[in-house]
C-alpha cells in the first residue's frame, strides 16, 4: 500500500514539475557556495535540460565576465557536488515591463 502511494507521490510530483524545481533549488544552493555575493546578486539558475544548467545574468558587462573567465572554475565545482551537470549556459535575463 505505501509503495503504490509512494509511486502516485512521484508521479504526481513529476507531473507537476516538483521534481525539477526541487533539483534546480539544490543547484542553486550549491551555485551560492561558489560564487561570490556580487555574481550571486546578479544571476538566476533558471531551468537544466539535458545536463546543462540555465543561468540568467542582468548586466551584460557579468555576463561577459562569466561566459569568458569564470565558466570553467563554476562548471568544476558543481561537476564536484552534481556529476549530472555536464554544461552552463549563461544568458541575458529577460527584461520585464511594467
């Protein structure tokens, strides 16, 4: 009985997309224990398809900064804590009007 209820758990979780919002909150912890306060205040882990982590960056000046020099010391250390990671994708963060 707790294994059929356990599994509906899951698939309802899935279904909802729990599942991946639960692993991207645990990325984003690890990605705050890497990154220094002043990258942290200017990105947002945004989704990971396929292994690769979407980060959003609002100042393009961080986003040249990350794509260019930091990319391969913050790639290394998730690989350490999340072997599944196998890429980060920085981008410009959506603008929002209003």
């Amino acid at each position: 009985m707790f294994s059929q209820f356990k599994d509906l758990i899951g698939d309802v979780s899935k279904q909802l997309g729990l599942d991946q919002r639960a692993r991207v909150q645990a990325y984003a912890d690890s990605y705050a224990q890497i990154v220094e306060e002043r990258v942290l205040k200017l990105t947002r882990l945004t989704t990971i398809r396929e292994g690769v982590l979407e980060i959003e960056v609002t100042l393009a000046p961080m986003l040249m900064e990350l794509s260019q020099y930091q990319k391969r010391t913050i790639l290394k250390g998730l690989k350490q804590l999340h072997p599944e990671i196998r890429d980060i994708h920085f981008r410009a963060a959506r603008k929002t009007t209003g």
